[in-house]
C-alpha cells in the first residue's frame, strides 16, 4: 500500500481514538479550558521545536496574521464549538456532522481552491457520506439532537473547512512547525478569555485518566494528526484528503468490536463498502482534476525544513 494511501488511514485512525479520551476530559474538566491547557502545552513543544532546528520564521505581519487565522478557526472554532456542542449531542449525530466536513470542502474548492468538482468525485462524496450515515444508523445511537446544538457542531465543521482553505491558499506556508505552533498558539490566546467567561477560573476534579486522556490528546492529536493533516494538505488536493474522514465511524466501529466485544451488523458492511466505493471515486475524480493548486509543494518545504 503507498504512503499517499497510508498517510491518510493513520490519520483517520488517530482521530477516530479521540472520542473516549475527550469523553472522560469532558466529564473531569471543564472543556474549554481542557481545550486551552492542551492548546498551550502543543504549542510551547512547537516553539521549542523550532527553535531547536532553527526553523525560519514568517518575515511579515500578514503571514503571521495568516497562520494565526489557521489555527484560530481549526483550534478553537472546530473543536470549542464541537466540545460545547457535545456536552448535549449525541455521538452518532456528532460522527455524521462531522463527517460533513469532505462534502463542505468539495462544495467550496472549485471556487475557493481551483479543484475541480468531477462527476467521480462528487459521486463519491455522497456515496461516502452515504455509507457513514448507514453505519451510524446500524449503531443506533440515540440520545438528543436538539437544533442549537448540530448548529453549533455544523458551525464547527465549517470553522475547519474555513481554516483548510486558508491553509492551501497561503502560497509557499512555512515549516509545518511553524504552522503548528503559531496555530495552536493564537487558538489559546482567543479561547482563554472564552473559558473565563462561562467557566469561571480554571478547575479540574479528574485524577490519573484525566491526565492520561491529557498526554494521548497533546501527543498523538494535537502534534501528531496536526503535523500529519498539514503535510497531507500540502501534497494533495484537500476534498480528496478530507474524504478519507468518512472512515472514522468504520474506525470507531471496529475499535469498539475488537477492545469491547460489540456486534457488527450486516448493515455495517454495507456501509463500510459504500465508503470504501465512495473513496474510489474520489481519487479517481481527483486523479483526472489535477490543477496547479494541488502539486506538491517544492521539496525544500517539507514539514522539518531547518535552514541550511
């Protein structure tokens, strides 16, 4: 299997762990400071890092303002309206908004990011989402979807589709860890004034599996699967790349069989099959859609690129 394939399956996976960690900071912490504290801890290891390989630095005010935007959309836009939405929303609502997220790209990127929207591709973003709905529906899920909060979840999602879009149009980025740190940096300085005000002073009532969830989310979400959603942002176009975020239910399903012994349903496959053909057809749409805004960037902008 190739490393464009790769990539994205171990970025999905990624994210498809979080849920259970974010469960117990929900239930332990309050989330918007939970939020901010991950936020902080992310960006100072970003810095360090930087500093550490002498990583060049953006010249002006206006690249700075724009990775600043990045991370304020996809930091604290995306996951502070999803965390407040999910105190009340139930998890299988909350799996099929966000899996919205590839059909919102593919609706913008021919205007905003010059990626043509082909027959292939858009049959397989609604075969994708398709099959994401089918497998949600076999889980059951119950619980409330009061409207205020799939606004606020839909509100979300739109925040990372905002932040995706000015990634991909600022030309020649920094170092991704440039991106990163300033990202998160800017998302904590925006959601800490937000936290004081409907939270109160920060406060924690969790022991060991709340600092547990804490080191998971900081290593392998907010470094990790940042680094890794950048560097494939970078090298594709993004409605092929956000596609593969309809497998996270499929994920999710079958973590939940293998560590909890749940069922798997004949619905379930048939699910899994439409994203799987959904996720065909889009690389397929994208392979004939190639265009100058989703080449590869030069080599010398990989995601380590110390200067010489």
């Amino acid at each position: 299997m190739s490393r464009s394939v790769l990539a994205p399956l171990l970025l999905v996976f990624l994210w498809s762990t979080s849920f259970v960690p974010s469960r117990i900071a929900a239930l332990d912490a309050p989330p918007l400071w939970f939020l901010v504290a991950r936020f902080v801890t992310a960006g100072l290891f970003f810095t360090v890092l930087a500093l550490a390989l002498r990583v060049p630095l953006p010249a002006t005010a206006r690249r700075w303002a724009a990775l600043a935007a990045v991370g304020i959309f996809g930091n604290a836009g995306y996951l502070g309206l999803s965390y407040v939405a999910l105190e009340h929303l139930s998890s299988a609502m909350g799996a099929i908004i966000a899996c919205t997220n590839p059909l919102m790209l593919a609706a913008v990127s021919p205007w905003l990011l010059r990626e043509r929207l082909t027959l292939d591709k858009s049959l397989g973003m609604i075969l994708g989402f398709g099959g994401v709905v089918i497998v949600m529906l076999s889980r059951g899920g119950g619980g409330s979807a009061r409207p205020r909060d799939v606004l606020l979840a839909l509100a979300g999602v739109a925040a990372f589709v905002v932040a995706t879009v000015i990634f991909k149009r600022i030309s020649e980025p920094e170092s991704l860890i440039v991106v990163s740190g300033a990202g998160f940096g800017s998302a904590a300085i925006v959601l800490a004034p937000l936290a004081f005000v409907f939270e109160g002073a920060p406060h924690a009532a969790g022991g060991e599996p709340l600092v547990a969830s804490f080191i998971y989310l900081v290593v392998f979400l907010s470094v990790g699967t940042t680094l890794l959603w950048y560097w494939l942002l970078a090298r594709g176009e993004a409605s092929r790349v956000s596609a593969y975020f309809f497998l996270a239910p499929a994920f999710g399903m079958l973590l939940g069989a293998l560590l909890l012994h749940e069922r798997i349903f004949p619905r379930d496959a048939l699910g899994i099959a439409c994203i799987v053909a959904g996720l065909v057809f889009v690389q397929r749409g994208s392979a004939v859609s190639a265009c100058p805004a989703a080449q590869p960037l030069p080599p010398s902008r990989d995601f380590m690129c110390p200067k010489p």
